[in-house]
C-alpha cells in the first residue's frame, strides 16, 4: 500500500476545485449584471440536478468515474455562481453602515454550519 492517494481519489474534488480557478474571475463579471436571486436559485437547481443524476446512474447500472468527474465539475461551477450571487447580495439587503456586520454573522454561520 501506498500513502498518495490515487488518482480516482482525488479526481472529483479536484474537479470541483478547478472550477474555481477557470470561471472565478468572469463568474464575477457575469453576476453582477444578472439578478443575484435568480442566479442563486438557477445554481442551486444546476446542483440538484447533478447530484440526482448520481443515484439515477447507479440504478441504471451505468454509473462510472468518468460521471463523477463531470457531476463534481458541474457541482464546482454552479457553487462559484452561487458563491458569488451570495455574497453580491447581502449590500442589497443591509443598510451600508451594516455591510461588514452582516457579512461577519454569515460567515461564521456557514463556518459553523461546515463543523456539524
């Protein structure tokens, strides 16, 4: 045994990960000329949808890793919309004065929500 992990260890998050870096930046761009809650549900919907296909694949017996690979992508993209739609859209909801407070109780509510 090996301590690396292999590659279809490592594949899907890094998938994931990748999506990030590649749509990040025009992500950005492109949110702040849409409606931040559309963009936010439409990114949610993207991600359901994906993460259906991966029961619906195994109960038709055709699930591989090429699928997970591409669910993950798909995940990683619709989460960097998301991510940025979110966090474009708590100054249209605080009062400019209550921008940073907000933000801070939204981050630590996501951090603690990452502990359990």
């Amino acid at each position: 045994m090996t301590a690396r992990p292999s590659a279809e260890h490592t594949g899907g998050p890094a998938a994931g990960l990748a999506a990030f870096l590649v749509v990040g930046l025009p992500a950005g761009a492109w949110v702040d000329r849409w409606l931040k809650r559309r963009t936010m549900i439409t990114a949610d919907l993207a991600r359901m949808a994906a993460m259906a296909a991966v029961p619906l694949l195994w109960w038709a017996g055709d699930l591989q890793i090429w699928h997970l690979y591409m669910i993950s992508a798909v995940v990683g993209v619709a989460t960097v919309f998301f991510d940025v739609s979110y966090q474009s859209f708590v100054p249209l909801l605080v009062a400019p004065g209550k921008v940073g407070e907000a933000n801070s109780k939204l981050e630590v509510t996501a951090q603690l929500a990452r502990i359990g």
